[in-house]
C-alpha cells in the first residue's frame, strides 16, 4: 500500500534532516568529498527521494548556504537595531560577523569559500543574496549621512573596506589554527578601532584645517 503523501510540515522537517545530515558529514569529511548518497543513507532516503528534495548537491549547498545567510542576516538585523549610534552598531556588527565566522566555521566555508564553478554565475550578485551586507551598508550610510565618520562619501567603499578587514581576521583564524593569533575579540575590536579611528580622525583633521 503506497504511503500517504506528505504534509508541508513534514517535507519541511525532511528538509531540515536533510541539511542537517549534510552539513555534520561536510564538516567532518569536506564538502566535495561527500556524495548525494552518502547524505541519503545518513537519512535514510533513497537517491531519488533525496532528489525530490534537492536536484544536485549544489542546490543542497545552496540550500545550506540560504539557511547560513538568513540566519546571519537575522543576527545582524537584531545588532543593529540594539544600537541606536552607527558607530557603534557597525562595531558590534563586525564583532557578531566574527563571531558567526569563529563559532560555525563550516557555514562560514559554505557562505563565502564554496568554489564550485556551478556556484559562481549571477547567484551572489543577486540582491536577495546580498542582505547581511545591506545590514552593514544601511549603517555606515548613516554614519557617513550624520557626519560621523570622514573619508569617501560612498557607503558601498567604506562599508566593504571595514566588512573585508572583519573578514580577514575570521579567514586566517579559521585557515591557520596553530599561529599564535591573539584573540579573536581582541583583533576584531583592533581591526575596528583602525578603520572607524582613521575615517574619525579625517573629520578631526578636517575641523583643523
């Protein structure tokens, strides 16, 4: 007797099994070495129920990929809106990036490293793809708005001028484990007193002048 059709709420729990079951199995052997079966047998779906759910195993990254950005997305939507003073939004902005960064590397990998060719067409240039980002950008435009900060007057360059400084302290904790780093805490608050004391420190100058 064929078994009953399922309910949304179950083909969305099936889902969440499913990305699960791939996402402990890519941290534990890396993504390109698992295959599609593998993740199957971990939930016990067959390939072509698996399919049902994800095409290839690039939309199943992907799927974990939209899961990692909504998620980071959410966080830092809740940071800033804690912080009523840009500048110290954007401060607290970096520092929950690192630590999303820090604390889950392998959805970190899976945001920002994943190098499949498949990957790498308009798929995060698209600007429903683009929103952690819009977070940043919306509070560096106040600040530069507000006169809080000098330098160019383009949120976009300033905004992924401190979001590539965060990104680099994560990339080499993550990708260099036994160099003696200081905190990650520590480097991030350093990393931001350099780039928002520097774009300050033009306005200080400016009033000089």
């Amino acid at each position: 007797m064929p078994r009953p059709p399922q309910s949304d709420e179950e083909k969305a729990q099936t889902r969440c099994r499913i990305l699960d079951a791939a996402r402990t199995l890519f941290d534990g052997d890396g993504i390109k070495a698992v295959s599609m079966r593998a993740i199957g047998r971990r939930v016990g779906l067959t390939a072509s129920a698996l399919y049902a759910y994800f095409p290839s195993k690039v939309d199943l990254v992907r799927g974990l990929w939209s899961d990692a950005k909504d998620d980071l997305t959410r966080r830092l939507q809740d940071i800033s809106l804690a912080h009523a003073d840009p500048l110290e939004a954007i401060r607290a902005l970096g520092a929950a990036y690192a630590a999303f960064g820090i604390e889950d590397p392998l959805r970190f990998r899976v945001l920002f490293l994943w190098d499949d060719d498949s990957m790498n067409d308009d798929f995060y240039s698209r600007e429903e793809n683009q929103s952690p980002y819009f977070v940043l950008r919306d509070r560096v435009a106040e600040a530069i708005g507000r006169g809080l900060i000098a330098g160019p007057d383009d949120a976009d360059l300033v905004a992924q001028a401190v979001w590539a400084s965060v990104h680099g302290v994560v990339v080499l904790n993550n990708t260099c484990p036994d160099f003696p780093f200081r905190p990650p805490g520590l480097l991030v608050s350093t990393v931001m007193d350099a780039a928002l004391g520097g774009l300050r420190r033009g306005i200080v100058e400016g009033e000089g002048r």
